[in-house]
C-alpha cells in the first residue's frame, strides 16, 4: 500500500500547507466468473493489498475542484458545475463520481484531492474501480455524513465509468474494491447481489499474476462490443419467447441460445456460448473449492482461459503464449484476467513448482518479446477505507 506521509507530503505541498482525510481502496483479482458480470452471472474476486490513496479536504468554495495527480505530476483544476467537465481522463473519475454521489444526495462542494497509485495501470487489477471507490468514500466521509451504503457507492463508480469514461462495465470491480476482506475471496451473484465471503487459504499452492505489461485501453475497445454482442442474443430469445422474462444471458437456457444461433450469428453465438459456460464454472469452482480440489479449479481456469480466447475474443498473443508456458510447466490453473486484451493471467501454482515456473516464464517471454513479464504475488487485502 502507498505510503500515507508520500501522499501527505504531496497534498500539503502542492495546496495550501493543510492536511486533510486519508483514504484508500484496492485493485482486485478474480478467481473465476469473467464477462459474467454485465451478464446477470457470478464473480469470484477478492480485493488485494494495492490500490489509490487519496488525501482529501472541503476547500471552502462553492464547486471547484483542485486536483492532483502524484504518480503523473499532474494538476487539473475544475468547476463541478461545468456540464463538460476537465479532459484529462484521470481527472474525470473525479468529477464523474462527485457528480454521481451528488446524484445520491451528497451535497458535495469544492474540496482538494491528491492521491497515488500502486496497483498497476493497465494490468487488469482495476485500478479505474480503486480510483472511484476511494474517492466515493472520501466524499460519503467528507460531504455525506457515510450515509451512503457500500452498494450505492459501487453502483456510483460503475455510473461513473458508463456516464464519464465510456465503459460499460459490470458491477464486479467496484465491488470488490468496496467490499474486500482480507484473506477472503467473494462469491457475488451479479443478478440478485447477494453474496459470500470465502476464506482462501489454498495449502500447498498459491495465486499469482502475470504481467503481459500489454496495455489494454477498455475506453471504446471491443469491451462495450462484447457486452452489445451479449445483449442481441438475449434480444432474440425474447423475441421468440415472449411469454418469459429474459434481461441478461442469466436467464437464458443452452435451448434457447441454440434456437437463435443462425439468426444472431457465429460470432455473438459463440461468445454468449462463452458466457453460459462460464457462468456454471463459478459455481463448480465453488464447490471444488469447499471439498478442496484445487486440481479441479485449475483445470476450470485453464477452460476459461481457452473460452476467453477462442470464443469470446479478449485474449491476445503474448497471454495465450504465458498461458501455454503455465501449462508446460504443470501449473495447477492459468487463465486471462479482467476484461482482457492485455494485462496479466492469474495462476494457481503448487509452492513446489513455483519457482520454476516464474523462471521459465521470464526467460521465454523476455526471449520472444525482449521484456520479463511482471510478476505480483496475490495477497488479498481489506476494502475501502479512511485511514486517518
Ligand atoms: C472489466 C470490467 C468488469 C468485468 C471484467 C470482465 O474489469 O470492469 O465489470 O466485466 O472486465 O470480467
């Protein structure tokens, strides 16, 4: 975690020598459950020990905004009444989650933010949802007297992303960002939000990514094209039984997607085929999970992992190839993590086989694309909060 007296040191210089509230909120990992989130299914992540630190404070004016970015030296200034509000992209999860807490009754005025990051950009740990959280809870704190519940603040985040940034993304990072445990990963059904906190002590094994240091950029990308494909699907079985209630893929048999596999296409078959299968995955996983199997999990990543690339398309070259390295070196599970087209694959490896692996995936990625992939040993961290 960020150091708090970095940020402290930053925000006093960089404004007018005051101190302010500390808050902070994590990235998240995810066991298993991908693109099931906008999709009515299940979601197995859990917060982890890196995320955005903010130091916050009412700076007494009607609705401006002084901001600053540490990690980019970077300050943007702006009105929360301007309806454009500031260009910079990192400066509009600023705006657009004071807008939206404002939405949920927050009487939220001008104030001063400076905050860092050590969740890694681009990575797939969700960095955008650490950001949103950590603010959302700064101003619940600072403007809200914390009358908003830990659920409306994810749903601000996620409104933040789909009114501001340009991302449709489900509920499953903000969620996890708010509602992180440490030593816990969480079962979340998307559809209901009812959901359960597993402790994850795996014996004998252990999690840990791998940075492709690939960059995805969601803003625009083929994610909201994904989400569009799912959404025709679930379009065409209501069609043609309009009789049933169907919202998302949840509530969609493997009938009825066969039934309009000709009119909808190869190409949006196959990826709300993706989503059916995954969604039984989470649950399996659950299971194997209460009895143990760790064998069992893994080889449910290993299907996601091949489910993302081939059907659902959010792979890309330099995962499948740290992909295959995993299964070359018998490690227990691998997969894509997030929303895809770069960033890291999460594998559960056997402590044994650990050391090995991390070698030979080094040396054979740095080999064909001339850089090491990243590496993040997962420790899986608490939630938002004020630190001080
Ligand atoms: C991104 C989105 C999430 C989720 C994942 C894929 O991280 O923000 O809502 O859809 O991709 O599982």
């Amino acid at each position: 975690m960020i150091d708090i007296e970095f940020v402290r040191s930053r925000f006093i210089k960089h404004f007018d020598g005051k101190t302010g509230n500390v808050y902070t909120s994590p990235g998240r990992i995810n066991l298993i459950g991908e693109h099931t989130d906008y999709n009515g299914g299940f979601v197995f992540p859990g917060a982890v020990d890196k995320g955005i630190t903010a130091e916050m404070r009412i700076n007494g004016t009607e609705d401006t905004v002084m901001a600053y970015a540490i990690d980019l030296k970077d300050r943007v200034d702006f009105k929360l009444n301007d309806p454009a509000g500031p260009k910079a992209s990192w400066a509009r999860y600023i705006y657009g989650i004071a807008k939206e807490m404002q939405k949920l009754g927050v009487p939220v005025k001008g104030f001063n933010i400076a905050f860092a990051g050590d969740v890694p950009l681009g990575a797939g740990m969700s960095s955008s949802a650490a950001m949103e959280s950590c603010f959302a809870c700064g101003l619940n704190d600072l403007f809200g007297d914390n009358k908003v519940s830990q659920w409306d603040m994810v749903l601000a985040g996620q409104a933040t992303e789909h009114n501001y940034c340009g991302v449709k993304c489900g509920i499953m990072d903000q969620f996890a960002s708010v509602f992180g445990k440490a030593g816990c990963l969480m079962r979340l059904d998307c559809r209901s939000r009812e959901f359960e906190y597993f402790p994850f002590k795996p014996d004998g094994y252990r999690l840990v990514l791998l940075d492709s240091v690939v960059k995805h950029q969601l803003a625009g990308s083929p994610y909201n094209d994904r989400r569009n494909s799912c959404e025709n699907v679930v379009k065409h079985i209501q069609a043609k039984h309009p009789e049933g209630k169907f919202e998302t893929l949840r509530d969609c048999t493997w009938e009825q997607l066969d039934e309009v596999r000709a009119e909808v296409g190869e190409e949006d078959y196959k990826r709300a085929k993706f989503v059916l299968g995954e969604k039984d995955r989470v649950l399996a996983v659950c299971d194997a999970l209460n009895e143990g199997d760790y064998e069992k999990v893994g080889e449910l990543m290993y299907q996601t992992h091949e489910g993302l690339s081939k059907d659902y398309e959010v792979s890309c070259e330099e995962l499948d190839f740290l992909n295959d390295i995993a299964k070359a070196n018998e490690v227990t599970g691998s997969r894509i993590m997030g929303g895809g087209f770069g960033g890291c694959t999460i594998n559960l490896v056997r402590n044994d086989l650990y050391k090995k692996f991390i070698a030979d995936a080094k040396e054979k990625f740095n080999a064909k694309y001339g850089h090491e992939p990243k590496v993040y040993d997962v420790v899986i961290g608490d939630g938002s909060r004020r630190l001080c």
